[in-house]
C-alpha cells in the first residue's frame, strides 16, 4: 500500500513538473513556483535528514513559497477575462481566511503545551520513542513518577540506545532513591553516546553519592533531587 502511494506521488509530480516545461514561456512564474517548492522540499522529506527525525516538517512554510508563487500570480491571470473577478477574489479570500482562523485554533490546541504536543504525537505516530521519552520528561517535571517511568520504559523499548531516555530515567530513578539503577542508566547512555554531557554529569553526581556512606539510597528516598539532575 505504501509503495503505491510512493509510486502515485512520484507520477503527480512527474506530471506537473511536465506541465510546468510546457508553458514556461506562457506563465514562467509556474516553472520559478514550482522548482522552488522541489528544491526546498529536500530537507522536509527527509531525503536530506535534518536532526533525529525522519521528516522535518516544521520546515514545510519555506517550500510552501513556491505554491504561493504560483497562486498569487496564476489566480490574477486565470480571472483577468472575468468581469466578477474582484468579488470573486473578495469572496475566496475571506473563505480562505475564515479556514486557516479555524485550522489555526484547532492546531493550537495541541501545541498548548508540551504535554498536549506529546501525547498527540504518540497518538498520530507509530514507534515513536523521541515522543514517550519527552513526555516521560514532561510528567517527570510534574511528579508524576509512574507516568513517566513507563514512557521512558516505552522510549527503550522502541529505541534501546536512545540515549536521552536513558539518561531521563536514570534522573528519575535518582530522585526516587534508586542511585544503583541511576549509575546504570547513565552508563547506558554514554555507551550509546559517549559524548552525552548530561549523562557524564549526572553519572558523576550519582557515583559522589554512592562513594559517600552519609549519602545512601533509603536516605535519599523522597527528597527533592530534581535540581540535582537533569
């Protein structure tokens, strides 16, 4: 099913990239739009990865030029033999408005916060341990220990050597007296990262406390460590 969605991609832009040669001469700012947009799309598809994620969508606004390009000048000549076209610009212009208003609201909804941006990123993704790894950080923030262990514990268990979630459980697991499991899961973080900065830190940290026989696990049970790691 997917390659043929991939297949019916290609052949639509195959077409109106074909189109867009055949009138270049006619309408160039369709040849300038659209091989903008083909250019700029590169990052955002993940052909060229950018980060850890396999798409960058955030990016998509600067491919979206190129369609606008092609708009904003295409619309004017397709209605300069109309009589009507101003009310018809009018019209189409506030129905456009009125669409993106209500597309915004609803987006805001989910970037509300980071809790709401994760937990809907989970719910519209698959396999997605960069989201249960930040949202177990999220409910860490607010205390809420079980919630976030078991996100972590979803993070790993998609990705084993994500080293951000090992290094977010072993904070957790710091803060609720665990400083044995705490050195493990900072030492599985540097081994799949040995460059990570917070993962040395807190590894330091958590060794200082076990080395020190005033600083044991029951006596740090329950106490306010959350400025201790990171």
């Amino acid at each position: 099913k997917e390659l043929k969605c991939y297949l019916f991609s290609i052949v639509i832009l195959v077409i109106i990239t074909v189109i867009v040669l055949c009138f270049i001469q006619d309408y160039p700012y369709l040849f300038i739009g659209w091989f903008w947009y083909l250019g700029t799309l590169i990052p955002v598809i993940g052909i060229i990865q950018v980060g850890a994620q396999v798409m960058a969508d955030r990016y998509t606004y600067i491919p979206l030029i190129g369609l606008f390009i092609m708009v904003a000048w295409g619309i004017p000549d397709l209605l300069k033999e109309w009589h009507l076209k101003k009310i018809v610009i009018i019209v189409s212009a506030t129905v456009t408005c009125f669409v993106l208003m209500s597309t915004s609201w609803l987006q805001v909804q989910i970037w509300r916060n980071s809790m709401t941006l994760f937990q809907h990123a989970i719910a519209v993704t698959q396999q997605n341990y960069i989201a249960h790894s930040n949202l177990g950080l999220e409910y860490a923030r607010q205390g809420k220990d079980k919630e976030a262990f078991f996100h972590y514990k979803e993070a790993l268990k998609i990705s084993p050597n994500f080293s951000d979630a090992h290094n977010n459980l072993g904070a957790l697991l710091a803060q609720t007296g665990n400083i044995g499991g705490a050195i493990q899961e900072f030492q599985w973080a540097l081994k799949a990262e040995p460059g990570h900065v917070l993962a040395k830190k807190n590894l330091r940290i958590a060794l200082e406390m076990q080395r020190k026989r005033g600083v044991v696990p029951s006596q740090t049970k329950g106490k306010d460590m959350t400025k201790t790691f990171k």
